[in-house]
C-alpha cells in the first residue's frame, strides 16, 4: 500500500516537473539578464565606484543614498521628475487618450483611419527622433515660433524659458497613441444598451461619461495610468535629446540626472543608487495602481 503511494506521489512530481521544463529556459534567461544585473546593480550602489580614475572600489554602505538626499540636485531631479510625470502622463497623454478614443468612436472611418494613423505614427518614432523633431518645432527659430509670428502673437525660446513644459508636450505628443489604444478598447467592451438607457433617462454627455463611462472602464484606467506612469519616469532620450537637461538643471529630471552623475561624471556607484531610488518610485506609483485596481466599482 505504501509502495503504491510513493509511485502515485512519485508520477505526481513528474508531471509536474515535465509541465515545468518548458519554462526553464524563459527563467534562466530572466535570471541571466534581468536578476543578475539587478543583484549587481544593488551591490554597486553601496560602493564608490568610479568610472574611470580609480584601482579599486570599496564598500560605503548608505553613504550614496545619504548623499542622494542632501544632494540640492537630486532633490531638483525628483522635483521635476514628478512635474514632467504629472503633466505628460496622469494628465497629458490620459486625458487626450481618452478624449481621442471617445472621439474616434462617433467618425467616420476615413477620419478614424486617418487620425489613428497620424497619433500612432508619433508612437512608433525612436525616441531619439522625436526628441530631434520636437527640438526643432520648439527651438527659437523653429516651428511653433513661426506660426505665431505667422499669427501676429508673442513669441519666445520655449527650450529655455519653459524647457520643463516643452519636454512634458513632447511626451504627450510622443505617447498619447497607447493611452488612445487602450481606451479604445475598453470604450468598444462597453455595451451599447447601458449608453442608449442613460440617453433615454436624460443624462447629458458629462453625466455619462462621469457616472456611466469611466466606472465601467475604472480598470483600463488604472492599468494605463500605471504603464504610462512607468515608462514616463524611465524617459531618457527625448529629454537628453531636446535639452540635455539644461537650461542649468531646469528639465534634469532623475533619469537624466542619473546619467549626468554616472557617465560624465563617472560616479558610479552615485548614479546607481539613484537609479535605485528612481526603481523606489516606480514602485510606489505601481502598488497605488494595483490597490486601485483590485477595488472594483
């Protein structure tokens, strides 16, 4: 009896363990490329190491987060990391995917296919390409300027009177087409009786889309708020490609920062650490999403 147990529990494991063998490669990648590096990116960051000048580094334990905090630069970076996240993504890129989503739902397919196709075009650019072509429509001699001289009104160096408001634009202009996707989606599962029941009741289109509209799609909008919030804090290119940070340190946002204290500066083991706090972020705006996420309406 016994024996017939220890054979039963014995091809129990084994199924399991052969449904298991085709995710090993996917984890030993993982560990290889995402854990591995991570593991040393933590131990790094408790070091002083440079990139260059230096024979050997040495363990510093807090000292880099401690500098971190009494840094006026990094409290800068964190400063407009959150005013570039704010602006660009909770409310920028958000709010006109919504509003383009809702749009797109009431024309026609040639406007559709147009409009989709334009939005989604600033999308799939490089970063890198965009930040050159938004330089170029911001710069003192460039794009916008000229319409408004066109217009007869005001004009300025938007890279340098504003940089902040300028890099945030561009970020909506670049990523607004994933919030259009998303919300286009979740606007399509909403089914059309509720829509027809609460016209016939007399609500006008605010009162819908406040009581009818966004509680149903309460979950799309927090899964793209926190993907969107995600890939805003990690935005590199762009920035560096526009203003490089500058003017001073008046769009440093933490990545940039980061990099700036890394690589032209070749404090290692500085620019880790606030890489790590700047991973600390992300994962509070991540667990304030999933919270609102598992509350249904």
């Amino acid at each position: 009896m016994a024996g017939r147990h220890a054979a039963r529990r014995r091809r129990r494991y084994g199924g399991k363990t052969v449904r298991l063998l085709p995710l090993a490669p996917a984890t030993a990648l993982l560990l290889l490329f995402l854990a591995g590096p991570v593991a040393y990116c933590v131990a790094i960051a408790f070091t002083d190491t440079q990139l260059t000048g230096q024979a050997s580094a040495s363990f510093v334990g807090l000292a880099n987060f401690r500098r971190a905090f009494a840094d006026d630069g990094f409290r800068n970076a964190v400063v407009l990391t959150l005013v570039f996240t704010v602006l660009s993504s909770l409310v920028g890129q958000n709010t006109l995917g919504l509003a383009l989503a809702g749009l797109m739902r009431r024309a026609s397919r040639p406007v559709r296919t147009l409009t989709g196709a334009v939005v989604i075009a600033a999308w799939v650019l490089p970063e890198i390409v965009a930040g050159f072509l938004l330089y170029t429509f911001f710069n003192r001699r460039g794009t916008l300027n000229a319409v408004l001289e066109w217009l007869h009104l005001p004009t300025q160096n938007w890279l340098f009177g504003l940089p902040i408001l300028a890099v945030s634009f561009a970020n909506v202009w670049r990523g607004t087409a994933f919030s259009m996707l998303v919300y286009s989606a979740a606007l399509a599962g909403i089914p059309q009786e509720i829509t027809e029941a609460a016209e016939v009741d007399g609500a006008s289109g605010p009162r819908r889309l406040w009581h009818v509209t966004l509680p149903m799609i309460r979950r799309s909008i927090a899964t793209n708020l926190m993907l969107n919030t995600l890939q805003t804090l990690s935005v590199f290119g762009l920035i560096w490609a526009m203003t490089r940070g500058g003017p001073g340190n008046r769009s440093q946002t933490l990545p940039v920062f980061m990099y700036d204290q890394a690589f032209q500066k070749s404090l290692i083991g500085y620019g880790t650490a606030v890489a790590l706090l700047l991973l600390l972020v992300g994962a509070v705006f991540s667990v304030v999403y999933l919270r609102l996420m598992r509350e249904e309406v």
